[in-house]
C-alpha cells in the first residue's frame, strides 16, 4: 500500500521576501551585499551614493565590473538559494544576495551591460508586487537603447547627452530607515566598515571605492580611496594548530596600528580560508562574545591591533555577522585566546601602560597647577616646607639637557618635556644658572608611573614634583622633604579604587598634598602626627569611591 500525500503549496513573492528581510535585515546589510556583488564582478572602481533625507532615502551602487546579461540574469533568478559563484574565488556561496533590498525598499532596479555586449538591459523589483504573488514569480525588464558604454563606438542616440562609465547600475528606491545606518555617521567610517570586510580582495584587485552620504539635512559627505594594509607595523605571522582533536590550524595575520590624534584605531577581522569574506570583530563579539575570554575580548577590540584571523576549518554563518556555532568556533575560540596570552599581551601592556602614563602626566600636571595656587594663596603657612625644597630654575635661560632625554617641546617657555635617560641633577630636573638656584623660582615637575622615569613635565611653580610609582607597601604615599616630591603608590587600594577615572585621581592626590602639606608644616612636637594625616586621607578616598558628591558615579544613572 502506497503512503497518500499532502501537497504543500508556499506562497512564493512572501516567503522570498521573508526570507531575505530575515537575513538582510539592516540597510547596512544591503550596502555590503552590493559592494560584494560590485567585487564578484571584477569591478575597479565601485561608487556607492546613500541619501538619507526623509523625502528621498535612495541608495545608488554603481561599478567598472564585467556586467552581465539577460541570460545571465536568467540564470541567477533560476537558482535563488542556490550559489552561482564558485565558492574560493568569490564572496557569494547562498545564491539569494542579488535580491538583498527585498523588504527594505518599495523597489530596486538594476541596470547591466556585459562585457563584450553593446545592450544595457533593466530589470524592476517592486516589494508590493512580489509580495502579492504566490506563483510563477517573474519581474519586469526592458532594453535601455538610451545608455551607452564609453568604449562603445556608435554615436550616442537623440537625447543622450553623455556614455556612462559604468556595466552595472543598482538604484534603491525610498528604503526603511534602521538603527544601524545612524551608526554610520559619516563617509568615513562606512569606508571603514568596508574596508574590514573586503579590504584582503580590494587589496588583490587594486580596487577603488568612493563614498557619498547625505544626511537628513541634505549635508553631503564624501570619501574616496583604497584599501590599506598595516596602518602601523607588521608582527610576525603565526599559525596554530590543533594536534590533539585535529580541528586544523588558525593563521594570525596582525599588526600594531599606528597612534592617531584619536588614539588606537586598529580593526581586527576574523575569516575562514579560502573565503574572501570577513566578519568583524565587533559583530563577532555579538554573536560569539560570551565564549571568549574576557582578556582577549579587551586586546582584539582595545584598537591596538588591526588585521585579520583565518580559521581553516570554522565556517561563516550564511548572515556574514557570525561563524556557525560548532566544534570548530571552539577551536577557533581557544587559538583567539592562546595568541592573546603568549603574544599579543606583551604588545598590549606596553600600550596600556603608555596610555596611563599619558593619562598620569595630564592628571598630575593640573593638579600641580591647583596646588601651586593654595600654595600661593597661603604661602607663609608652608614657607617652612618650600624653604627645604631644591631650588631650580626653568626658562628660556635654563641648562642644556642631554640630547637622550628631549622627548619633546610644548609651546609654553615656561615649560619643558624630557624623557628617561641620565644627566641632570640624578633625573630630577633641578638646574642652575651660574652654579646658584634661583632664589625666587620653584619647578614643578611630573614624574610616570611604576617607579620607572618616564616623561617629565615642569612648569614655572613652587617645586614640588608628583610621582607614580608601583611600591609593595603598606602606605598611600612618600613623601621626601628635600625633593618636595610626593610618589603616589599606585599600588594602595585607595589608589586602584580610582578605577582609573581622571576625575577621582585628582582629587586623590590633591587631597595627600593638602594633607602632607598641612602635616609638614606643623612644628615636629605638633599633636598632628604621620599616622593620623594618613588615615585622613583613607577617609576621604573611601567618599571618592562612594559619594557622587566628591566624583563617583552611582550605578544606573
């Protein structure tokens, strides 16, 4: 006896257009689909013109690419689900990319020339007219005898005034708006964007971009250029393998990005091999973040590092935001974490220390600024302590310092930057005009943190210098009367609960100023003692970390 059988009839143009909506959900979605499909074609030279003003939220791609034609086109609508493109050599492996502004526009059309072929042909994606077909799903096309290619040699027809560079011309017309296109604000940084994704293949094909957006006010932004490959410098390549559960190899290709007036603005992007296509680190930490190491997570997005990690095993899910989650991702996971540990923390923590030195040098430099106006302000209470400090001198008259040690200039001739190194009186800055101090002149310096010299910044004040040094003691601070010199411990538990915010390490350290200055200027019999301006000083360190009143943030607000 013979199973009976229940036909199944879909709903063709609502399950297409579902389908789609589902895996290009975003018009950023669409504009990357695009690019690719530009890139598929050969194309040298992709112009991408995204408008964004309420009345006319069009999106234009244009390329330089092979083109194609209405067999071409035949054969692509035949295989919708299906790839058409071989998978290694180009970007497409899903077959359904072509019809990517599906749901996120009422229309698109697409105009193409192949090369070799003299015809540009049309073909009209109306939303509304997919979605009311059931069957037999078919969409309009005719000939455009009015475009020309300029390497055509017919004169131009009545009424065309110029031949177009480009074979293939994608108009979407009026598309959704979403939260991801307010993400990319500025020509710039959606150059960026795709960068990441295609830059290996724009770098093989020599391929030139040039972005346009208008925003909602009619703003034009414009950026046009080529992918780059190290903006900083190249580390050695690394490749690691998994001999235990032979899940294959992962290749780090990475580099150092270079220091902007921003800071650190590397990319870091993470593929499969022998697929162009790449997903970045940010859409991976969406998808995949909670099984990363907290510690990798920080170092691959910290900006410090830029270029790309291939796994030969792990797959990129079909939506090109995320890896199919298997055996595989763990690998690839597990090889993200090793790199971070065994190389790429060593470069990390030279970074992150020179950042905060950075940060150090601007905290303590304006808080020696509000010290040196108390002391000014009051400066017959702590005459006494002055009085023991060195003298020195700073201005345009001062000594020469060793070469090794010029780190730098700022424009205030009341100021110097010097760097590590040796010369000077012992590295602390003190110098002398004729052999004598000058009496009525106190320099202020800045010294780094973890007890290694670092950069110095001196400016025309009352001689006392702020140092951060990492010291396994039990006290806050120490201080040394005949340097005038307060180094913080950046070890003590009132300074790491800081938590690094600029805010609260001024005041911190402006507060044991205070209470060191009020200490020393006390007579040595003073009922004031050393223990008691230490705990002091714990008190209030303890309001910095709870009270929002002395500069802590309250949770939720």
């Amino acid at each position: 006896m013979l199973d009976e059988t229940t036909k199944i009839k879909l709903h063709i143009g609502r399950v297409l257009i579902d389908h789609i909506a589902e895996r290009y959900s975003r018009i950023i979605d669409i504009v990357y689909e695009l690019f690719q499909n530009s890139i598929d074609a050969e194309a040298k030279l992709v112009v991408l013109d995204l408008d964004q003003r309420k009345k006319s939220r069009n999106l234009t791609v244009w390329d330089d690419g092979i083109g194609f034609d209405q067999r071409k086109a035949s054969h692509i609508f035949s295989k919708v689900g299906q790839s058409v493109k071989k998978e290694g050599k180009y970007f497409g492996k899903h077959g359904i990319g072509f019809f990517a502004s599906l749901g996120k526009c009422e229309e698109f059309v697409v105009i193409s020339c192949a090369k070799g072929s003299t015809e540009y042909r049309e073909w009209t994606f109306n939303t509304a007219e997919i979605l009311a077909t059931a069957d037999n799903l078919a969409v309009r096309t005719r000939s455009r005898p009015d475009i020309i290619h300029v390497s055509d040699t017919r004169p131009l027809p009545r009424g065309v005034k110029e031949k177009v560079s480009w074979r293939t011309h994608v108009y979407v017309r009026n598309f959704t708006n979403d939260v991801k296109k307010s993400l990319l604000p500025t020509a710039e940084k959606l150059f960026e964007e795709i960068e990441q994704r295609f830059g290996q293949k724009m770098r093989e094909n020599d391929v030139a971009i040039s972005v346009r957006l208008i925003d909602e006010k009619g703003k034009p932004d414009t950026k046009t250029d080529k992918a780059r490959k190290f903006t900083g410098q190249e580390l050695p390549s690394l490749t690691l393998e998994d001999v235990k559960k032979k899940r294959g190899s992962v290749a780090f290709n990475m580099g150092l990005a270079r220091k902007t007036q921003k800071g650190y603005e590397g990319k870091v992007v993470i593929g499969e091999m022998g697929n162009i296509s790449r997903v970045t680190m940010d859409d991976f930490e969406q998808s995949h973040g909670r099984a990363v190491a907290k510690s990798a997570l920080e170092m691959l997005t910290s900006g410090i590092f830029e270029g790309e990690i291939l796994s030969q095993t792990a797959k990129i899910h079909p939506n090109r935001r995320s890896f199919v989650d298997d055996d595989h991702l763990l690998w690839l996971v597990e090889a993200m974490e090793q790199w971070c540990a065994k190389h790429g923390k060593k470069y990390f923590d030279e970074v992150r220390d020179d950042r905060e030195d950075e940060r150090l040098q601007k905290a303590g430099l304006e808080s020696m600024r509000n010290i040196a106006e108390i002391l000014k302000e009051f400066e017959p209470l702590f005459q006494p302590v002055l009085a023991d400090i060195k003298k020195g001198t700073v201005g345009d008259e001062h000594a020469a310092l060793a070469k090794s040690r010029i780190e730098g200039k700022q424009p205030e001739k009341s100021k110097s930057t010097e760097g590590e190194g040796g010369g000077g009186d012992n590295g602390h800055g003190s110098d002398k005009r004729g052999g004598q101090p000058r009496a009525d002149h106190h320099p202020l310096t800045v010294t780094g943190p973890k007890g290694k010299r670092r950069t110095i910044v001196r400016d025309d004040s009352k001689g006392l210098q702020l140092a951060y040094m990492a010291m396994e003691i039990d006290e806050p601070y120490v201080f040394e009367r005949q340097f005038g010199r307060l180094t913080i411990n950046t070890l003590h538990p009132d300074w790491v609960n800081c938590e690094g915010d600029e805010r609260k390490w001024k005041q911190y350290q402006e507060l044991a100023w205070m209470v060191v200055l009020a200490r020393e200027g006390f007579p040595a019999d003073a009922s004031i003692c050393e223990s008691q301006a230490r705990d002091t000083l714990h008190l209030v360190a303890h309001l910095l970390r709870i009270s929002s009143m002395f500069g802590a943030v309250r949770k939720g607000k």
